[in-house]
C-alpha cells in the first residue's frame, strides 16, 4: 500500500464479476472518483471495445490499458474497475498493488454467463457458446486473479454488503500501514 492518505482501490476479476457496479457505488460512499479502464479507452480512441479488437487487434488494446495504468489516472483517491485482462499483462498486477489496494471480485461461471449474456461489447465473449468459453477462460486466469488481491465472491450477496466488506478491508490496510 503507498504511503498517500487516500490510497486508490482497483477492482479486477473476470468479466461479468461486478466491477464498475460495485465500483461506482464504492465511489459514492467513499467520495472518490469512478474511473473504468475500458471507458478511458474509448474516450481516448473515439472508438468502442469491439471496434479496437477487430480494426486494430487485441496487442493495441492491451498496451492501451497499460498507459491508462502508468499515467492515465490520478495515484489517489480513485476506484477503478479494470478490464478482465488488464492484470495478466507483464507488470501490471505489481503496478496496481505499488498505488493501492488491490481487490479481486469472483462469481461462478454461471453467474458471470447471466451477468454477460445480453451485452455484445465483449468481443471475447462474442462466440457461438460462451458459457464454455467463460468455463474455459476462467479456470485460465483464475489463479492470477487469486494472486493480484483480496480476493470476495459475489455470488449472491448484494452491492451493498460487497461494498460495505470492501470498505472494511480498505480501512484495515489503511489503519495498519499508518
Ligand atoms: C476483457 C474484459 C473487458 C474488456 C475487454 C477484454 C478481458 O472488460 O476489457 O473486453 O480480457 O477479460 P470487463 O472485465 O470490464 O468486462
């Protein structure tokens, strides 16, 4: 944890896992600002996710979310939801957890599969069956998502308690780095 009064707090997991919803919420209550990795990308491109992933490739997406990482954003008192991927990219995880804490969100496949399946702005998700895709991609990075943070399950808890359990971590961290 950096030694700043009001050290940011990212939020990873898989796609689906709750991220800018707990995220926004989390911003309200601690009066911080809402940042989205994937919606800085956008504003900076003009160009929506799918877009980048078809007219310039995955490698240009990635190496976006890294410069949103290394000087996109303030170094305090910020929420960000980070892409699904962004923490898998070399480096990342350790840039994350050297600016503030680090919080991975789970659900089951099932539940992500619910969660995604009326939005097409997920290309990776963007297959004939994704509940096999998701099976697959999570069981890939679930063990990177363990070792970025703290890790909460979010399956059938409501905002208000996941945010109320971040809240609490936050503030033990804080407490004992002060
Ligand atoms: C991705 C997750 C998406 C987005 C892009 C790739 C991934 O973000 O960055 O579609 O690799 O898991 P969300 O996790 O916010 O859906």
């Amino acid at each position: 944890m950096p030694a700043c009064s009001k050290p940011n707090i990212y939020l990873v997991g898989f796609m689906g896992t709750g991220k800018s919803t707990i995220g926004r919420s989390l911003a309200q209550q601690l009066e911080y600002q809402f940042l989205d990795s994937d919606d800085w990308i956008e504003n900076k491109t003009g160009l929506s996710i799918p877009q980048i992933f078809e007219e310039q490739g995955e490698p240009v997406f990635r190496s976006l979310e890294k410069e949103f990482i290394e000087s996109g954003h303030a170094d305090h008192s910020c929420i960000v939801s980070c892409g699904g991927g962004l923490i898998f990219q070399q480096g990342m995880k350790e840039a994350l957890q050297s600016r503030g804490l680090v919080i991975s969100l789970f659900a089951s496949a099932k539940t992500i599969y619910e969660r995604t399946r009326s939005d097409t702005n997920r290309p990776l998700l963007n297959v004939e069956y994704p509940l096999v895709e998701i099976q697959r991609l999570l069981e890939e990075r679930l063990s990177g998502y363990r070792d970025a943070g703290m890790g909460i399950l979010t399956d059938g808890r409501t905002v208000p308690d996941i945010v109320f359990h971040i809240i609490r971590i936050y503030e033990r961290s804080f407490i004992k780095e002060t």
